[in-house]
C-alpha cells in the first residue's frame, strides 16, 4: 500500500502536506514490527534477569495511526525475576 501511495502523482492540493510514511501498513510490516518488539522485550528481560539495575523497557516500534505511549514501566518483580532465574537454572 505504501509503494503504490509512494507512485502515485499527488494533487497539488496534497503536495505540500503529503506525507509519504503516514499511510498503512502491510501485514508484512506490522509483523516485521511484532517480532523487533519482542526481540527488545526480550534482551530487556535478559538484562534484568542478570542484573542489570540500568536497563530500561523498551519503546514499541511506531506504527502509523498508533498514539506513541508514555513510558513503559517494567512488567517483571525482583521476585519473579528471581523465580524465573531458578526455573532457567534448574
């Protein structure tokens, strides 16, 4: 949808105000973005699971037409990193 947006001549009323990545995404796309968030949710949780007092949450890829969120608080406890570091060791 994007390429043929992207192709498509403007009118002139558009020209100046057209944006050419504010459009929808494909499915391609929005799973391409799924899969980079749960990839960074992921390292995130590796970090706090080792340690790290640092790291922050992520931020979830943008998507058109999705309000960006206010930061994200972590989703993990000290106590259930705790108890997911003994199920991960056994």
């Amino acid at each position: 949808m994007t390429a043929i947006r992207r192709d498509s001549p403007p009118s002139s009323a558009e020209q100046e105000q057209r944006d050419p990545d504010a459009g929808r995404w494909s499915q391609l796309e929005m799973l391409v973005a799924a899969l980079v968030d749960e990839v960074r949710r992921n390292n995130y949780y590796l970090l706090r699971i080792n340690g790290s007092k640092t790291a922050k949450a992520p931020q979830p890829v943008p998507r058109p037409g999705v309000k960006p969120e206010g930061p994200r608080r972590a989703v993990i406890s000290k106590q259930g990193a705790a108890r997911l570091l003994e199920l991960i060791k056994g």
